[in-house]
C-alpha cells in the first residue's frame, strides 16, 4: 500500500495539477489514487484498452480528481469500443464517450468551446443519424470559441454540412456559407502560424541562433500549418463539386448585389467564391471572374475595404481587361498587405506574370524573386523568373552569342523549379526543350571564341553568370 501511495504521490505531484479534489478533508481515496496511478502508466505507454477498468472506475467514484482524466479519457474509450464485439456493448461505450465530454464541462469548464468541438467530432462519426444535432454542436463551439479550433476541427464541420446538403437539409446557400466559416477559419490560423515562423525565422536570422524553445514553437506552427493547408486542399475539392459557376450564377446577381452591397463581409466572401477555378458540368476548368457581376462586387468591395483580398480582385479584374501594369500594381498592393506568405508569394507571381505581358521583363524578375523569397519552394515562381530571362534576348550583350546566352540562365531557373517542386516539372521541361532551341549557334559561338564549360556573366537586368553548355 505503501509503494503504491508513493507512486500515486509521485505522480500528482510532478506529473499534473490538481484541479478539483473530492470534498472530503482527506483528499482522494487510496483507491482512486491506485487507479489512477495504474491507468496513467497504461495510458502512458498507450495500453489504452487495458488501462479502461482502472480509468472508469476514477470517472465513476473520484470524477472530480483531476482534468487529466477527461484529457485521457477519450482514447481510452474508444480503444475500448474497438475492442469489445457486440453492438450493445460498443452503443454503451458511445453514450459513455459522450456523457463525459459534458460532465467534463461541468467539473472544468475552462474550455467550454473546445470540449464541444471534441464531442461534435466524435458526434459526427458514431452518429451519421444525428448530423443536424452535430452541425448545431459544431456551431456553438464556434459561438464560444471562434476560429481557435483544430485543424480536424473545421474539416469535420464542413463534412458535417455536406452531409445536411446530401440529405437536403440544407440548401446550397447554407453550404456556401459553412465554406466561408471554414474557409475564414483556416485564413485566421494560417495567419498567426505564419506570423509565428516570420517571427522565428527573423530571429535567428539576425542572431545566428535558434534556441530550443523556438524550435519546439516552429516544429509546431510547421506541422499545425501542414495541417491546415490539407484541410485547405480537402475543402477545395469537395466545394468544386458544387460550386459551378451556373449554381453561383443564383447567390451573385444584381439583385443579391443590391442587398449586399455594403457588406464588407458579404462581398469579401462573394470575390473568393468567383475567384477560385472549379471544374463545369462539362469537366473544363473555369473562373467565374467572367461573370459581370464580379466586376461589381471587386469594384464595390475596393471602394469600400482597399485591403488584400480587394486589391487581388481588382489585380484580376484587370488582367481579364488586358490592362496589364495596372494589374500587376494591384497584386503588388494586396501582396503587401497579406500575412500569409503563401498568398502573399503568389500575389507577386501574379504580379511579375502581368508585367511580363506588359513587355517589362525586369519588374517581372523582381516581383518573382520577392515570390521566390517568401516561398522557398515556389515551383511556378522560378518559372515566372525564368520566362523574365527568356524575354531578355536582344536586350542584353552585343552579339549573337551574347544576346542569346539569356536562355542558358533562363533554363538554369528552371532546374531549380523541377528540384524545389516537382509538381511543375512538366511545365518546365516543356520550356526547357523550347529554350534549348534558342540558344547560341555552336559553331558561331566557337567563332566568337566560346566553349564547352566556359562561364558568362550577363549583363543588364539579369546580372547571372551561366555555364556554356551546348546540347
């Protein structure tokens, strides 16, 4: 008995705090103590069936000992459901996963909000039949909490709108609306991840150190960030499904337009939707930027709030208008204002491809290295700088060799583009045969005094040095 004080002693002592105890003077019974003790080494070492029994017999006798038994709880039940055969049995071990998110609420209500998301999710699984209860679950967590949940959080909400949709208990309205929370959700907390690695990244970079603390913040931010763009990826894929640009055609019209009209909030989410490119009842993918009420809502919603999402609207605005300097100053502005990085590259991008139809190679090239610098492995961006180089021949050097030594830089780019993302390697291959094609005459080039393994630093706005290589 002695042995098994000690160890329970132990534990409470350094392993968590105490949050209520049980109202006796004495504190918790030996018996909850050894049961606890036993199922924290079970669970410790993630024997979570076997640490069921001495788990429920805490939540049953002693349920106001300590948090942690609410923390560890739901692993532990539902190793158990996994393990026990019959439906009756499996059915009971739900209600009780259930009964314990509210009474966990009762006894700590600290984080109310959260533990309602915790059961809304599990809701959502166990219960395929009660999708409309879960779907208001998931609302009142973001009632209390806002946008700080999970990542699995708001992949489970926005699959539990789906379902009402499926069973036409929504309308298409109300799913468009569920993907505007989700989507503002994981813009927030993309936000603040990245403002958080920004702000590791300038430390070390003016101190040379990254402490361990800093790397523990990172590791997190990078794996919760990771998190978040394959929701991002997952909510895309299911709302180009539904999302055509005929179905659209019914939210955004003259008449929704002049109800709206000075909702910022309304008009902000109205230019994401026509942005983003889906896939028609004909299998071709399309933007609904062509819709003419999408110059009235980017126009309207710039007028009223110039910030990013503004500018990028009319950044596409006018590139649909061939007005291509404008565009790019546009894209420029939202770029600057973005927090996410990861937008915020591709604004540039879009930038430096405006300024290249507009004929201006090197503003092309600074916006993709601003890209480029954001995002490290921007494949479409080194792409974007290597179509800047292709464009200078004739304006740098001054002969043949010279003037047509800009495709060797502008293919060296695109090696790094394949390297840095190999999802753009066939686009850059592509480019790669086209512009090995241009390069200089061998044989004029040998006149002219150039060989195999030779470098050349190029003039001008390209400022690259290149190996002669002739294929």
């Amino acid at each position: 008995m002695k042995k098994s004080l000690v160890i329970a002693t132990l534990i409470f002592g350094t392993l968590m705090p105490f949050g209520k105890v049980q109202a006796q003077d004495e504190g918790p019974s030996e018996d909850c103590q050894n049961n606890y003790s036993i199922f924290y080494e079970f669970y410790r070492n993630k024997s979570y069936t076997d640490a069921f029994e001495s788990w429920k017999y805490t939540y049953e006798n002693c349920g106001d000992l300590t948090k942690n038994i609410y923390i560890f709880g739901p692993p532990i039940i539902k190793s158990k459901i996994k393990d026990v055969g019959s439906d009756a049995e499996k059915q009971e071990l739900i209600s009780l996963l259930m009964e314990m998110y509210d009474r966990r609420n009762e006894l700590f209500p600290e984080r109310l909000g959260f533990v309602i998301g915790l059961k809304a999710i599990d809701m959502l699984f166990y219960y395929e039949d009660k999708v409309t209860e879960t779907y208001a679950m998931f609302e009142k967590a973001i009632e209390l909490d806002g946008y700080d949940h999970s990542a699995a959080f708001f992949n489970n909400f926005f699959n539990a709108a789906i379902r009402m949709f499926s069973a036409k208990e929504f309308t298409l309205d109300d799913v468009f609306q569920s993907y505007n929370i989700v989507s503002e959700a994981i813009e927030y907390n993309n936000n603040i991840l990245n403002t958080e690695i920004a702000e590791i990244q300038r430390r070390v970079d003016s101190t040379d150190v990254l402490t361990a603390a800093d790397q523990k913040t990172l590791n997190r931010s990078e794996k919760e960030l990771e998190r978040y763009t394959i929701v991002d990826n997952n909510l895309e894929k299911q709302i180009a499904k539904i999302a055509t640009c005929s179905r659209l055609e019914s939210l955004y019209n003259d008449e929704t337009f002049e109800s709206h009209k000075n909702d910022t909030v309304w008009l902000r989410r109205a230019v994401k939707l026509l942005q983003k490119e889906r896939t028609n009842d004909d299998g071709e993918t399309e933007s609904c930027t062509q819709m003419d009420i999408f110059v009235k809502i980017s126009e309207r919603l710039y007028d009223m709030d110039p910030s990013s999402p503004g500018a990028r609207s009319m950044g596409l605005l006018s590139f649909q208008r061939n007005e291509y300097k404008r565009a790019s100053d546009f894209f420029i502005n939202a770029a600057e204002q973005e927090a996410d990085p990861i937008k915020a590259g591709r604004d540039y991008n879009l930038a430096a491809n405006a300024l290249l139809l507009a004929r201006n190679p090197q503003g092309a090239k600074a916006n993709a290295l601003k890209a480029i610098k954001l995002r490290k492995d921007y494949g479409d961006a080194y792409i974007t700088l290597a179509k800047s180089y292709a464009m200078g021949e004739g304006m740098c050097g001054n002969n043949v060799f010279e003037k047509k030594a800009v495709y060797w830089a502008a293919i060296d780019k695109l090696q790094v583009a394949k390297s840095v993302d190999p999802t753009v390697a066939e686009k850059a291959n592509k480019l790669i045969s086209t512009y090995k094609a241009q390069l200089p005459n061998k044989t004029v080039s040998f006149e002219l005094g150039w060989r195999d393994g030779q470098t050349y630093t190029i003039d001008c706005y390209i400022n690259e040095t290149i190996t002669v290589k002739f294929y």
